[in-house]
C-alpha cells in the first residue's frame, strides 16, 4: 500500500527536536522557524513535555469520556487563568477543525439560524462546516453545499452590518490574524464595531484562536489586542505542543446538554498531560512575553530590507510579501542555510510560525542568512 499523495514534500528526514531545532538522519541541524505550521510552541522535545507524556503514558493512556478524568479540569483552571477567559467553559477535542465545526453547531444550537457569515482569504479547515466557512472553493467537494455562507472583505463593517441586519446570520467566524491568506490582522476598530454589531443582531461571535491563539500573537489571544469579548474562541495548533489536541471556549450564555457535542479522541490523559505541561513551560519560561519582544525585533529588522514589499504580523506570527514567488528563495534558506520557513496562498509570502522559544540571537540567524541569499539574487 502507497500513501495518498496530497501533500508536497521537502526531501529532508528530521528524526530528533531540540528546542527551535530540528536534525535530520544525518545529523544536520536545521533551525526551524516554521513550527510544523505554528504547532511547535514550547520547543521541540522541552524536557518538561517529554516528562509529563512519559509519566502519563506509564499510568493510563486513554479511556472515554465516559468516565471522570480529573486532569480536563486542571487543564481548564490552567487555561483559562493564563488566558484570562476563566469565566468560560472548555470542550476538549482533538483539531482545529473539529473546533470550529463545534463552535458553529453550538451558535447555530443557541439562536437556530443557519447562514455563517466569514472573510475572503479565509481559513477554518478542512471539515464539512469548517471547509464550507473558508474562502478557497478549490478545497470544496460537491457536497459542500456554500449557499448558507456569505464572504465579505476583512475590515469591511459596512458590508457585515449589511448582512447582519437582514437577521438571519447564525454566527461570524474570523480568524485572530488570517494565516494561511498571508498574514493579515483585522484592524482593532473593526472588531469592536463587529462585537457590537453580532451583540445588536444576535449574532454569535466565533474567533478562530487556532492558529494566532496559545501567546503566538504577543498576548494569549490575537483578538485580547482588540479589547474585546468573544461568543465562543477556538484553539488548537499551539495547545499541545504537537499532541493532536484542541479546545472550544464557550461563553456562561450556552446551555450545555448531554450529547449536544461529543468526540471520541478529545480530552484523553495524553492529550491532557501535553497541554497541561505547554502551559506550565509557556508560564515558567515567559513565552508569551518572548513571543512579543522577539517577534517586535523581528519585524523591525525585516522592515528595514529593501527587497521586502511589505511586513505583517503580530508576535511570532509573521508574513514577508516580495515582489515574486518566493520558492526559490526558500528552498536556498533550506538547502544551504538549513532554515525551515513557510509559505501562504499568496505565492509571494514566506511566513515565519517558530517555537515561541525563539531568542533574539537565533532570529540574528535567519536576518543574516535571509540577507545573504537576498544579496546573491
């Protein structure tokens, strides 16, 4: 039996992480400012993660939902302290997609409408709901219907008032910081007026925190810029440090019911100790802060080369855009830099998602090797 083929594979074979570092079956070191698409939070293989996977895994694996598993509930407290949501609840599943599916069914359980209002550019994942609320119809199969999904254009509070007005929209799904579009922020003003705006219509409010959530950003959340309040906040990528696990934070006016949601994999011990000891390492090592201080540094030295069109981002979450494709420069980075970055739907983004471990010396690192390979070309 062959794999299916549907993904484009770099020809490198990473078999050990160690921090933002990844070697390869020939011990070549490679610094990884990719993440794995922003997965890798506390560093490859942190010492404290390995250690409560480990303890864990010696104890119990899994079981089912069906019975009490006290470490959900300490990962809660955990979580919703270093957020600052402790006044929502948590439902554990297991992908970014899965949350955001959940997220959808509860505002559509809440109010009883059906249209989903999103944004151009959009990414939610790859899942029946979450496919149809993303803005790439090249991902959609037939059975995807999209007649009850409305794009507008991101920072357009005209054209969402518009939609919301006509009193038939279950919820609005926006990204923190779209990611895969190529790094783009809502702007602080527009995310107020659209709190505003779901709060008047009735109109669940869903941020997306998959990708931009877990301190990428420079604070916990890419929204907590804003100021704001969120119906319902989805997270995942960051949250386990590369253990498939994901959460839906769940505003006090939802009205949980036995079987409304539920998931097979979501919340296990495993899961649970991957993400308890994210948060512990984020809290003991400042990450958050890291995340801020290291990414600002960045983005005023990219800033500051001539063949970059344009910066954005927050934090560790940063786009580059030139002025062609950048595949060729990145595979150099690769190849004899040995840098790993990322690409977006914009042919001509590299986007850096790093380890929110990343140091000020390491970041010197790529700047040098990106100036370097600029100079040549």
């Amino acid at each position: 039996m062959n794999l299916f083929d549907v993904y484009p594979i770099m020809d490198i074979e990473p078999v050990r992480g160690d921090g933002c570092y990844v070697y390869d079956k020939e011990n070549n070191k490679y610094l990884d400012l990719y993440g794995g698409h922003a997965v890798v939070s506390i560093g490859h293989s942190h010492p404290v993660y390995v250690r409560h996977i480990e303890e864990q895994l010696r104890k119990i694996a899994f079981y089912s939902n069906s019975i009490v598993i006290p470490q959900q509930q300490k990962l809660a407290q955990m979580l919703g302290k270093a957020s600052g949501c402790n006044d929502y609840s948590l439902f554990l599943c297991s992908s970014g997609a899965e949350a955001n599916e959940n997220a959808i069914k509860l505002a559509s359980f809440r109010n009883g409408r059906k249209k989903i209002l999103s944004f151009y550019r959009s990414f939610h994942g790859r899942t029946h709901g979450a496919v149809v609320a993303t803005d790439n119809s090249g991902i959609c199969a037939p059975v995807n219907d999209r007649n009850h999904v409305i794009f507008v254009h991101l920072n357009d509070i005209d054209a969402v008032a518009k939609e919301l007005s006509k009193g038939d929209v279950c919820a609005v799904i926006i990204e923190g910081i779209q990611g895969l579009a190529g790094i783009y922020t809502p702007d602080i003003d527009f995310l107020k007026a659209l709190r505003e705006l779901c709060t008047q219509f009735d109109t669940d409010l869903i941020l997306d925190e998959v990708q931009s959530g877990y301190g990428r950003s420079g604070k916990f959340f890419a929204f907590q810029y804003s100021d704001i309040r969120p119906d319902i906040i989805t997270v995942a990528k960051g949250m386990g440090n590369g253990f498939p696990v994901a959460g839906v934070l769940i505003d006090n006016k939802y009205e949980a019911k036995h079987g409304m949601l539920g998931t097979t994999f979501g919340g296990g011990y495993l899961a649970c100790a991957a993400s308890i000891a994210v948060l512990e390492v984020m809290n003991q090592e400042a990450l958050v802060e890291n995340a801020r201080k290291t990414g600002e540094y960045l983005i005023e030295q990219l800033k500051n080369i001539q063949q970059i069109k344009e910066v954005r981002g927050k934090g560790l979450m940063i786009g580059m855009e030139f002025d062609k494709p950048i595949a060729a420069l990145r595979n150099k980075l690769v190849s004899e830099n040995r840098i790993f970055t990322g690409t977006a739907s914009d042919k001509n983004v590299m986007r850096l998602l790093p380890p929110l471990t990343l140091s000020i010396e390491q970041a010197d690192v790529f700047l040098d090797s990106l100036k370097g390979q600029l100079g040549k070309i």
